[in-house]
C-alpha cells in the first residue's frame, strides 16, 4: 500500500489483523501518532512507516518488539525519546528511526537487540555519549549515529572497529583517544588532562576564541564569493541539496526507482547499475528525480570503487562534475549489504550514446559547435582536477560513457571510481598507488607497462575522447587491428583529407556555421602568417584543429602530451576564433 494517496490516521483497526504479517504504508501521507497495538501484533514481522507525516512520540510499546524483523519509521515528524527495551528480542534485524525529531540519549538497553545488523539513526537531535553497550551487537553490520549531537570518546570495538567518519558525520563534539582513529573519524583527539588554573584557561581560550571568529569570517566571505560565483550554474543542483535528507535507506531508494524496475534503468557499468529515481524530500509531497548508483557487490572491487568515489566527490565541487549527494550504505530486505551513490540527474544520458546511437537515421546528433562546447567542458573539468585541487586528482577511465549531458547539453564528467590522489610535488610525478586499469582504447601506452596513475593519463584519454567526438569510430573499432589505433590512423590522415573520415553528420552543421571570424587560428600551432589574419575560418579548418589538438594529447610518450591547461587553452583559442557566441 506503499506510494499512494492515502491520509488521515493510522486506524485502529488494524490491532483486529492478528495474522497480520507486513504493513507497508511508507510514503502515503499518514499523519498523526503510530497506535501502541500494532506492536501487540503477534505475527507481524515487516513494519514500513517512512516518509509519511507522523507525529507524537513513539509508542511505549515499542519496546515490546515480539517477533518484528523490520522496522523503519524514518522521514517523519515523531518526536521524544527512544524508549527502553525492557528484554531481550532475538529477531528485529533492521531499525530506522532516522530523519524525526527524536531527543535524550541512545538508551543502553539497545544491546537487547541482539538479532540487530542495521540500526540508523541519523538526522534526529540525540545528545550525550554513545553507549559503549552497542558493542555489545555482534552481528551489527551497518550503524548510522549521523547529523545528532552526540559526545565523548567513540566507542572502539564491535560494530565501532569498522564505523567510518560518513556514520558519525555532524557530530563536531565527539572525540577518540587514539591519533590515528581521530584522524581516520575526522574527529578530536581527547583531552586527558584538565587545566586547573583559570587565569592560564583565559590566557589559552580568548586568543582561541579571536581566532576563530576570524577564521569564520574569512571562511565566510569566501562562501559567499564562492557563491556568487557559481550561482549561474549551480542554482538547480543546489535546490536539489537542500531538499534531500543527507542520509537515504535502503527502502527510499527502493521506492523511488519502483524496485529498481527495468525502465527506470539508465545504463550498467563494471561494478552497477544507474537507476532514474524520484524522492519524496517529505515536505510537502514535493519529489526529487535523481539518479542511483547501486553497487554489485558481488564483483570483489565494488565496494572498493565506492569508497573511492565517495572519497574523490566529498569536498569537490565544479560545474563541469557530475555532483554526488546523499549515499546508502545498509543493508536491504533480505539482509544482503547495500551500497548506493545518489548523483545528479542528467536528462541528455552519456555522450556515448549521442555518439553511437542504436538507431544512426532517426533522433538528433550533435553538431560541430556542441562537440567543441562538450570537449571544452571536459577540459574544464579535468583542468580543474589536475591543476586547482590539492592534491592534484587523476580520474583514471575518461571515456564517452563517463561524460554526462545535461538539459543544457552540458558536459559533467561522473565515475570517479577508479579515481587517484596525486602527491602533492608534482603534477607529472606518479600516484604511489597500484596504477589503474580504465577502459580498454582510452588507457594510456605507459599504463599497459606497469605505469602508475599521473595526469598525462588522462590527457591521454581526453584525445582518445576528442578524437572520436569527430571521428565517430570508437578506439575498440574491428578496424584498428594490427597494431593500427585511432591516434595512428587519424595521424596519417593529411589535413588537406580530414573531413573523409570525419562524421559525415557534422556536414549539416559546417555547411550553417559563421564563415567569418574576426580572429584566425593556426593549424600548425605554431603561429599564424600574416597572409592568413582576418581570413575566412572554414568549418573544415575548425575540426582540423581539433584533431589536431586531439592527437598531441593523445601522443604515445606522455613527454610529448599537453597538459589538460595547455588542451583547454588550444580549445578555447579555436571556439573564440571559429564562433562568435
């Protein structure tokens, strides 16, 4: 009864269903409290309330669990304390009260639950110290304390020896003793010693305190700067921030892709699928559509490929990036692990798609001017990984399928799964990490020979990208056999003859572009002649420049390569010279 139009209370009645096993009404716009008898229910085993519009408290019989499995009351308003379990209850497997309202302190009695493997309780206003009692649950496998104002020392063993910082996220006052646990939660290292001398406690605290109030105002005019900044871009993306909670279950996710049905599935890549899925932010029946990252499990390095997304994404922000919100990392009904990225929508698809549709005759396909923007988005992008973050990030599998489009016919780079952090020397040195495998045709020739990841990999793979936005051929193509490739091929190709083996789609759009321009470019890029300024740029000229471009990245020495500042500044020199925009 899930996803409907329903209202009111939650009756009464359903204290008569005594056979009663699964009550499903997540998302449905119930509203007032959660009636003590249905958890006198006997034979009820699955109790999904979520994203409904209860209030009150919740029941005093809450703790009189019986034979519940499953449980998740999360999204609502319900309010007041979490009540005792009052023995022990060897069957509740799944507990989620997050995204209420719910005070006090975790009781300590939760160690009762001694079936438990998923326990959330994020987003609420819980305070005080995490009992060290929850260690006491052997087989809890997934614990989410988020976004409360909890305190104290974290635990260290039991579920706590493997609980990482997104679990205790929004907690600024917790703390670990030990250094390299503290660093590792991104939380304090525990004071042992107090200071006894209140004068010696005024001399420390105030220039703390001035300090930081500095700190916080240039933290702040920078935030505004960087907001005005990117208030042109980012305006759609930030709305859809503030109106998802910053944790999902398992069960939102499974609702808002229709239980990851087929048509919502927008393409499998080697550790997921991508799923459309529209999210209900619980105000005012308001929906999100967004898109889902589910990870396979089964493949042995997915969960790696998830840490290290959600690593590469948690502090990176550029329009020119696929941006990563909420992640899900549970367990599902079956009590199987669950992991699931949430991404920005993108209603274009991928560029592989517009590049290799199913069907070449019907629908659009990209003209010349939206390949050029698409490659200067990507560049942007890039650009921005390589030479503005510290340290430096490498992608490592930049390849058509990775670049989504937007609305706009905006390019955002997404999939950073196989992402690497640089050392903080050298943008040229190498990534002291196991080098990347990538796709087959983008990976760069040093990869194949034990070569680690560094930035000329990926600019490798951007002109591998470039060269088919133009050519249209991937680099797998049955035609590069024998020690031809796409680069090699393209190179041997005079520039008099590039447009033989260019899209013939391309031919409607060079044919209405501006022949005029009130600059010129050099193909040779190597200066212009003067016989050439103020010439005619023909469309014919603008591809070669970009495959031009294209092959000096995708040269076989990285010596050789561009960096991707010196790829974007080429690619700009030719849309200022080709188009007036």
């Amino acid at each position: 009864m899930g996803n409907n139009q329903l209202s009111g209370r939650i009756p009464m009645s359903l204290a008569t269903c005594q056979q009663l096993k699964i009550l499903y009404l997540a998302q449905t716009g119930l509203n007032g409290s959660i009636p003590n008898q249905i958890f006198e229910l006997p034979d009820l085993k699955f109790l999904q309330l979520a994203n409904n519009s209860l209030i009150s408290s919740l029941p005093d019989k809450f703790g009189n669990l019986r034979q519940l499995e499953f449980m998740d009351v999360s999204g609502n308003q319900l309010s007041g304390n979490i009540p005792p379990m009052t023995q022990r209850y060897p069957s509740l497997r799944s507990l989620n009260i997050a995204r209420n309202k719910i005070t006090g302190s975790i009781p300590k009695s939760l160690e009762n639950l001694a079936a438990l493997e998923s326990l959330d309780l994020s987003s609420n206003n819980l305070s005080g110290q995490i009992p060290k009692e929850l260690q006491n649950l052997q087989v809890l496998q997934m614990l989410n304390l988020s976004f409360n104002r909890f305190e104290g020392e974290v635990p260290t063993n039991g579920v706590f020896a493997n609980v990482s910082w997104d679990s205790l996220q929004g907690n600024s006052r917790l703390c670990a003793f030990d250094h390299d646990a503290a660093e590792k939660l991104r939380v304090t290292t525990c004071v042992t010693k107090k200071v006894s001398n209140s004068h010696l406690v005024l001399k420390v605290t105030i220039p703390i305190s001035a300090i930081i109030v500095l700190v916080c105002a240039l933290c702040l005019v920078w935030a505004l700067d960087t907001k005005k900044k990117s208030k042109i871009r980012n305006n759609g993306t930030s709305s859809v921030v503030k109106v998802l909670p910053p944790r999902l279950s398992y069960s939102e996710i499974q609702l808002g892709t229709n239980g990851f049905a087929t048509e919502n599935l927008l393409g499998k890549g080697a550790f997921g699928s991508v799923y459309r899925a529209v999210l209900s932010t619980g105000e005012n029946g308001t929906q999100t559509t967004v898109a889902a990252k589910v990870l396979d499990l089964t493949q042995s390095k997915a969960s790696k490929s998830f840490d290290a997304e959600c690593e590469a994404l948690r502090n990176i922000r550029h329009r020119n990036l696929v941006k990563v919100f909420p992640s899900c990392s549970s367990i599902d009904h079956t009590g199987a692990a669950f992991k699931c990225l949430i991404m920005e929508f993108m209603s274009n698809g991928n560029l592989d798609k517009w590049l290799h549709p199913d069907d070449v005759e019907c629908g659009s396909t990209l003209t010349l001017t939206q390949r050029l923007n698409i490659a200067i988005d990507v560049a942007t992008a890039l650009d921005y990984l390589h030479h503005d973050r510290d340290p430096p990030v490498v992608h490592c599998d930049l390849k058509p399928g990775n670049v989504l489009l937007d609305e706009d016919m905006t390019a955002h780079v997404g999939d950073f799964g196989l992402a690497r952090f640089l050392p903080h020397d050298s943008l040229r040195n190498e990534s002291s990490t196991i080098g990347p495998k990538g796709s087959i045709g983008y990976i760069a020739p040093e990869y194949g020979l034990g070569g680690k990841a560094s930035t000329s990999g990926d600019v490798y793979s951007f002109g591998i990208l470039l060269l088919e936005l133009i050519i249209v051929k991937k680099p797998t193509d049955r035609m590069f056999q024998e020690g031809l490739s796409l680069n090699k091929f393209v190179s041997e190709v005079h520039e008099s003859k590039i447009l033989d083996i260019t899209d013939p789609r391309l031919f409607k759009d060079i044919e209405s572009l501006t022949r005029s321009s009130s600059a010129s470019y050099s193909i040779s890029g190597e200066g212009s002649s003067s016989s050439s300024n103020n010439s005619a740029f023909r469309g014919e000229e603008c591809v070669a420049a970009m495959v031009r471009v294209g092959l000096s990245c995708a040269a076989h020495s990285s010596k050789e390569r561009f960096t991707m500042r010196e790829s974007l500044s080429k690619l700009l020199e030719i849309k200022r010279s080709f188009i007036r925009f």
